[in-house]
C-alpha cells in the first residue's frame, strides 16, 4: 500500500508541477488517467478539483465543484476540500450551499480563518450594516493573529477593511 501511495504522490507531483506552469491540460491529463486507476483516492480527486479551478471557465468550475464533492465523500473530515468546495458553489451563486460548505470548514478546523472571511462576506452582501459579519471578520482576526501559519496580510487586509465599512455603517458616517 505504501508504494502505491508513493506512486500517486508522484503523479500527483508531476502534475502540480504542471500546473504551476500553466501546463494546465497536461496536469489535467495526469490526474485523470491515475484517478482512473485510483478512482477514490482523495488526493488525486482534490487536485482534480483544484486544476479545474485553476482554468477558470464556467464548465471547469461545475466540474472542480463534481471532484471537491468526490473528495470529501473520500475524506469528509478535509476542512481545506470544504472550503474549496464552498468556494466553487459561491463562483455559481449558490450560497446556501456555499455557507453550509464554510460551516463545516470551521466545524473541522476553527484555526483556519478563510470560511469565517467568505462566510462574512455572504453576510455584507445580504446586509451592509451586519453584525454576523462583524463577529465572523473579529473571528478570522483572532484565527489569524494566534497562529503565524495563518499569517496572510491579504486576508488579513481584507478583513480590517470589511470591519471599518460595518464600523462606519453602524455609527452612520
């Protein structure tokens, strides 16, 4: 089994690889001929999802949406495969099920502050003035300033300007 797993990790290696190239039907090629051979293997179906997303176009993200599904049927306790899941529901306007993929993000793994960001912003785009954003966005803060892995200046840029567009709003500037 372990020799298996090694092959796979290379093959799946081969093909970031690709894909940070911007070889992305290449990458694409790899996964998919040893998702063939290996049709459960989480890793193998969350980079299929991941390299559907990275091409971007409407048909790629239904079928990232189809391999990030895959992926934590094989793994369901994966909180980044829920995240990017969510993420691909939210690309289609789906955000019911965006949110419930965000929800079990921070279910899994309450240190990983991206799914309070998104979740927050779902809110700011419902109601400018809310405050389950405001809590979420001070959430993603507190996540991101008690672990230096998640040490994200972009998101934690993202999340002090949200903040201050609430603060503002509620005490009507």
């Amino acid at each position: 089994k372990r020799q298996v797993n090694k092959s796979v990790a290379s093959f799946v290696n081969q093909a970031l690889e690709k894909a940070s190239a911007n070889k992305l039907g290449e990458a694409l090629s790899i996964l998919e001929k040893v998702n063939v051979i290996f049709p459960n293997n989480f890793y193998v179906l969350y980079n299929l999802g991941y390299v559907h997303t990275l091409m971007g176009d409407a048909s790629s993200n239904a079928h990232a949406i189809e391999y990030y599904q895959r992926a934590v049927e094989v793994n369901p306790r994966s909180h980044q495969a829920f995240f990017n899941l969510g993420v691909r529901y939210e690309d289609q306007n789906d955000l019911k099920t965006a949110y419930a993929c965000y929800q079990k993000a921070i279910q899994l793994d309450p240190n990983f502050p991206d799914p309070y960001v998104n979740l927050g912003l779902i809110h700011i785009a419902k109601n400018k003035k809310s405050r389950i954003a405001k809590n979420l966005f001070k959430t993603a803060l507190k996540v991101i300033e008690k672990d230096p892995k998640n040490s994200n200046q972009r998101l934690s840029s993202i999340v002090h300007k949200y903040l201050g567009d609430i603060y503002l709003s509620l005490i009507h500037i």
